[in-house]
C-alpha cells in the first residue's frame, strides 16, 4: 500500500506519529526492507461494515476483507458485546489435559454439526498456521500409531500457500515464500504442478488432457517415494494467495480417489474456503464433492474478530489415536487452543452467518461479483479474470497472445492497487495479480463500485506505462 504521506497536505500529525513509531519498532509480515524503510505502512484506525478508515479519516471499501477473514464486516456491536461477556465472565482457562470450558464444547460441536460426513473431532488452535501444523504432526502420530512408521512424506502443491510456522511454509509452495535466507524442511515435503490451466498447460493442450498430466503427476511421485511412504496430501480447495486458482472439473475428486487408493490422508485447507466464503459451510464436499480426512480452518471461523483456528478429523483417525489401554498422551497443544472469548466470537460469528443468510448472498452475489468482473478482460492488459463467488483475481500480462508477464520489479499488481487506494478500493497486489475476498454483506452496488473503480485504476496505470515508454 502507497503511504507517499510527505506530498499529502492532510496528513495529521497523529498518522505522522504513529508511521515513525511503527517504521522504528514494528517488523511487518512480509516486510519488503528496502520499500519499507522508504514508505512505511497506512495506518488503519477504524472499520465499520466493508470499510475501513485511515488515521486521517480517509475511506477505503476493503475489498481483501482483511485478509480473507473478515466475513460478518468490522464494527459489529452485538460481537463486541459477545466478547466483553464472555472476558467478564470467563476470560482465561486452561484446555490441557482434563479442563474444559463452555464456549469451546459448544463449538467443537457446532463444528461438527456444520463439517461433512464424519469429521466430528477438533483441535482448536491460534490461528490457520498452527492448524496446519497441527494436521502435520497428527498425520505422524497417527501414522506411527497404526505402525506405518515409513509413511514420513507429504506432498502438496507450487504456488499453494498453508502459513507461515515451519512445517506449514515448508508445505507451502509460493516461490516468492522461500527466499534463501529462510531454511524449511526439504528431505519429507513435496510440491507437485499446480492445476493453471492458463498458465501451466502446454500450448493446444485440452483441459482433460491437463488434469490427466496432473493425475498422472501424482501418481508417479508416490511411485517414486514408495507407495508405502506417503503419509499425506495437502490442498486448499481453491488455492487463495497462489493468484485464487479454481481447477479444472474433476481434479480435485481424482487428486481425492489418488489418495484413497494408497491410503494417503487427504488435508483439505479451508482456511480461506470454509465459513461462507464460497456460499458454503466448508466447500470441499458441498462445492467439490470431496470428503477429506481433516480439514483446517481459520479467518471465517470468527471472521477476524479474535485469533481461533481449528482442526477437524474424522472419526476414524480419532478410533485410531484413542485405541483403549494403548497409554498414549497427544502432547500437543497451545496455551491459547480452545480459548474462551476466542470460542464465544466464533459461536457469535456463526450465528450471524446463520441469521443473515450470509450464505445465500454469496449464492446470490458471487455469480454478479464474477460476471461483472469479468468485463475487465476487454482491457489491454488484462490476461485473465478468474474466480469463484467471493474469491476473485485479476492477472495481468504485458502480452495477452503470448501471456508474457510484464517484469516483476515493474511491479504491475502494486501500480494498480496503489491507484485503487486512492480511489478508496483496496485490492491486494501479489506480483503480477490483484486479488479480491471482499465481506460477506457485499451488495450488487459495491460489485459496482469495485469493478468501476478497478477499471478506472487499471486505465491510470496503462497511462502511466504509456508515458514511461514501458508499454
Ligand atoms: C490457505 C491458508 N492456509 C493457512 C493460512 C495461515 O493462516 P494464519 O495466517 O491464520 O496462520 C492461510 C493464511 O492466509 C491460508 O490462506
């Protein structure tokens, strides 16, 4: 995000204050050094809805919705209340071992009411990232249990992402998410090819023809892993921060029945997915027609109002863990899983998905979203505009007959979003990708206003390049 605050007159000094304490003090997520030092970060200091309010009171319509988590909309008073109940009357226990407390057994079992099929179990964790670790070091335990000792592997996807703790971005596959100077574990994680038809299939190849190449992918890796040492499979339903990637028809069933037939758990992570996102509780089944063995969950599940994840596993990993008289111990866990006010934001965030029939707007909206959307592909240097209800991106390519991208210090997404931030839109630039998880609540009129304001913002940077003699 551009905070060029030095030429705004309006900036107040309490925004000045607040950028140099944080550029003093404050290492971002994803800090890029060089660009940081020079603009530091726009405060934000309120949200209301779809919006959000810079600290000079400047309105932006938060199109990323935080970041894909914010799904009942900022500022809602009967959540605040939920919170500050639940802290009053309990706002600390202990989940180790033999203590519990009400919120989180109402949740586990909301939770499974909600999950497909069997998946009645849960571990609650701080967040997406400790989900997916969690998945990693219960997929072994579960695993060694059952005296698979050499099921060590997991295999998953380039480009996909799966957070930020050790394991979880080491299964993650984003090129840009392993620069050197991190280390991740090699010698156990595999990534495959990622289902891009746009991008990753051969010229002339059919879509069939791709999804088979991907299968056949798969199937080769185990091979040669050994069909006995493969433990696990990890795949977000649509790949989020890899550039919102929905593949082919029957590519998730047939990755699914791969992992069936050599007793391969299949993770789904519905970190962004799940909680209404695409018009679905939990979309692996409803929207996919696949029912992993866990699934992980995140953002939707409190909709950014207190940091919860959770881990939903079948009844059958459970029969195997809980084996009578076996004297195992699950020592795993967070002093924060299962916190009470995290648990009751959660309790609170569902039943406003329930009331508002938040579901039935992204049936309703998300189709208009995407149609509308895709009016933006008439432009130059729109390569493609893809999507699925409220998971929308916008790819853009210095050549749409050759798809050559434009260089990646040029910087294309971040020239677009920065002229949207001034517009009042903010969409979140990935390289060469503008990418969209706008709220829940979104009506047809904000689609409206997105898609004319990025088409307007897209036009300035063609004028910009113009003038550059980049285009
Ligand atoms: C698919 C997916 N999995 C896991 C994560 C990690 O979640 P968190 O940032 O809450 O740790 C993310 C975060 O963006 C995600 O998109």
């Amino acid at each position: 995000m551009s905070t060029d605050t030095s030429s705004s007159e309006t900036v107040s000094n309490t925004s000045k204050e607040i950028t140099e304490l944080d550029k003093k003090h404050h290492l971002h997520p994803w800090q890029v050094f060089d660009v940081f030092r020079e603009e530091g970060a726009l405060a934000i200091a309120k949200g209301e809805g779809c919006y959000i309010y810079d600290t000079d009171g400047r309105k932006y319509f938060d199109a990323v919705g935080g970041l894909w988590c914010n799904n009942i909309g900022l500022g809602r008073t009967e959540m605040a209340q939920a919170i500050a109940d639940q802290a009053m009357e309990m706002s600390y226990a202990s989940p180790f071992t033999d203590l519990t407390n009400i919120p989180a057994a109402k949740l586990a079992a909301k939770l499974a009411e909600l999950a497909p099929a069997d998946l009645n179990r849960v571990f609650f964790t701080c967040g997406g990232s400790t989900a997916i670790d969690t998945a990693f070091r219960m997929i072994h335990y579960y695993q060694n249990c059952r005296g698979k000792h050499n099921k060590k592997h997991i295999i998953s996807r380039l480009n996909s992402y799966h957070g930020s703790t050790y394991a979880a971005m080491s299964i993650g596959g984003k090129p840009g998410d392993h620069p050197p100077e991190f280390d991740f574990i090699s010698d156990t994680i595999h990534h495959l090819n990622y289902p891009n038809y746009y991008r990753c299939a051969a010229d002339g190849m059919s879509e069939e023809a791709f999804v088979d190449s991907l299968i056949q992918e798969f199937e080769d890796k185990i091979i040669e892993l050994g069909t006995d040492n493969v433990a696990a499979f990890f795949a977000e339903p649509i790949m989020g921060a890899g550039g919102v990637i929905v593949a082919p028809d029957g590519y998730l069933k047939r990755m699914h029945a791969m992992c069936k037939q050599y007793d391969i758990l299949f993770v789904a992570d519905e970190v962004v997915t799940a909680f209404g996102r695409l018009g679905h509780w939990f979309a692996c089944e409803d929207e996919f027609g696949i029912v992993p063995d866990m699934i992980t969950c995140a953002k939707g599940l409190s909709s950014g109002y207190q940091p919860i994840g959770a881990l939903l596993f079948s009844d059958a990993i459970w029969d195997v863990l809980d084996e009578k008289d076996s004297d195992r111990c699950f020592a795993h866990g967070f002093t924060y899983s299962a916190r009470p006010v995290a648990c009751a934001a959660a309790l609170k965030n569902i039943e406003i998905l329930e009331r508002e029939k938040l579901l039935e707007n992204v049936k309703e909206v998300g189709p208009y979203f995407q149609s509308q959307l895709k009016t933006l592909e008439d432009l130059p240097i729109v390569g493609q505009v893809r999507g699925l209800k409220f998971m929308a991106c916008v790819e853009y390519v210095a050549n749409k007959e050759t798809k050559a991208l434009f260089p990646e210090e040029l910087d294309i997404g971040k020239r677009i979003s920065n002229h949207a931030d001034k517009l009042g839109l903010i969409t979140r630039a990935i390289v060469h990708l503008n990418v969209m998880s706008p709220p829940l609540i979104m009506t047809r009129d904000d689609v409206d206003f997105i898609v004319s304001t990025l088409r307007q913002s897209i036009e300035l940077a063609i004028a910009d390049l113009k003038e550059e003699g980049l285009l």
